[in-house]
C-alpha cells in the first residue's frame, strides 16, 4: 500500500474541486494514483465539509450535499470575497444565491408538505367513511334482494306457478 504525502493529497483533491473538475478516472491515469484512493479521498474531504462534487461538469448537478457545502463556505463573504469565491470555483453569485435560497426554504418546503399531506390524510379517511357507508348500504340491499328471491322462491314451491289469466 502506497502512501502519499499530506501536500501531493491536498493538491490532487483540489484538482477535483471546482474550476478544474477533473473526474476521477481522468486523475488516476494522470497522476498514476489508483482510482479508489481518489474515491477514498474525495469520500474524506466531504466527510470535512469541503465541496468536491461527484459529477464536477455541471454545478447545477451537483448532488444537494455539494451545493449545501457551498453555499456553507460563502455564508460569511462579503460582495467582493464572494465574487473571488466564484471565479476560484468556476460558479456564479447567482447560482450560489439560488442555492442559498434552496437551503433557507427546506425547511418551509417541509412545513408546507407536512401540512398538505395531513389535509390529502383527512380528505382520504373522509371518502373511506363515505365509502364504507355506501357499502354497508348496498351490503344491505343485496341482502334484501336475496331474502326477497327466497321468500319468492318458496312462494313458488308451496303456491306453485302463478298462472296467466
């Protein structure tokens, strides 16, 4: 098992990063680093909160850990750092400040599913009920139909045929 110094790790998890993205089965033959070390490290620079997204093509692919990663480490730029922040990460002020107002409202999102999903409950225990009460109702029909046919039926057997007059 090969073992690489802290710096050549640090340098090669930063040509993952954005603007470079360079995909990792690329990095491995460039730098001769086996691809699941570099999955390895990617898989640890996320577990610290640093931003390496998986697919580094399109920003707005990302997967929602990256984005929040992101959007975590601009939180506390001013104009002018953030714009720096952009153009060292190949993103927009835009694109973070949509994703910022992604995060913000989760949490609302989740509110507002949450009570939607209680009223389609109650809407759907009240059409349950409505349904049963029509069941038991044609239940009971039926029931009646079938104790009339009996009752014609032995009718029949003690009278006989009516006959036609």
């Amino acid at each position: 098992m090969k073992r690489y110094s802290i710096e050549r790790k640090e340098s090669v998890i930063q040509k993952m990063k954005p603007p470079h993205n360079i995909p990792i089965p690329r990095l491995a033959e460039e730098t001769g680093i086996s691809d699941v070390t570099l999955y390895n490290w990617r898989k640890q620079a996320r577990v610290k909160g640093v931003a390496v997204p998986a697919d580094g093509k399109n920003p707005e692919k990302w997967s929602s850990e990256d984005k929040f990663a992101i959007v975590l480490e601009a939180a506390s730029l001013n104009e002018a750092e953030l714009a720096e922040y952009c153009r060292q990460k190949g993103l927009y002020v835009e694109q973070i400040a949509a994703w910022r107002k992604a995060c913000l409202h989760a949490n609302a999102d989740s509110a507002t599913q949450n009570k939607a999903q209680q009223e389609q409950s109650k809407k759907n225990r009240k059409q349950i009920k409505q349904l049963e009460r029509e069941l038991l109702r044609k239940d009971k029909a039926l029931a009646e139909t079938a104790a009339l046919l009996v009752l014609q039926k032995k009718a029949r057997a003690i009278w006989g045929e009516p006959e036609d007059e």
